[in-house]
C-alpha cells in the first residue's frame, strides 16, 4: 500500500547575517539540501540509506547534518569542499 501525506521536518541552515538560505529535509531514501537562493547549488544525498528519512537538522553553525529514519538509525554528514562531495562523520 503506498504512503501518502506524510509529514515533512525540514530544518534551515543557520547564517550569520541571514543571506543564505538553504533547507534540508527528507523525502523517502533522500536527503534533499535545497539552496533557495540559487537552485542549481541544491544537492540530493541518496548514499547507503535503507529506509525512509523522517527528520533532519542542521547543527548550531550549519557544518553538518542529523537525520534519521523510520527504523530509529541515525546519520550525520558534512560537505566536502576538498572532495566534493557528502562525507560521513558519524
């Protein structure tokens, strides 16, 4: 039976003088990071995830980002300029 309306988190990247904005939120196996400023900067990570994201949230200084699934695991990840790409920190 297929899912419907469910309940989107979002969670919106801390900025110091509020000009950046970007939002991160879950939508089945993705984590969806959308630049609303620029779209073309938005990024989808899809990497190893099992099961559907119900919640996301950025840090206090915006470096990385929890989220979780619908079977209670739990990742943190972070850009990397040098690589990048989304590197796993926990």
């Amino acid at each position: 039976m297929a899912k419907r309306a469910n309940r989107v988190r979002w969670s919106i990247k801390p900025s110091a003088d509020g000009s950046e904005r970007v939002i991160a939120y879950g939508t089945l196996k993705n984590l969806v990071i959308r630049d609303l400023n620029d779209p073309k900067k938005s990024k989808v990570y899809n990497t190893g995830i099992l099961n559907d994201i119900t919640c996301v949230k950025y840090d206090h200084k915006g470096n990385y980002i929890a989220f979780g699934d619908e079977k209670g695991g739990v990742r943190v990840i972070g850009w990397s300029e040098a690589e990048n790409n989304f590197v796993i920190k926990y």
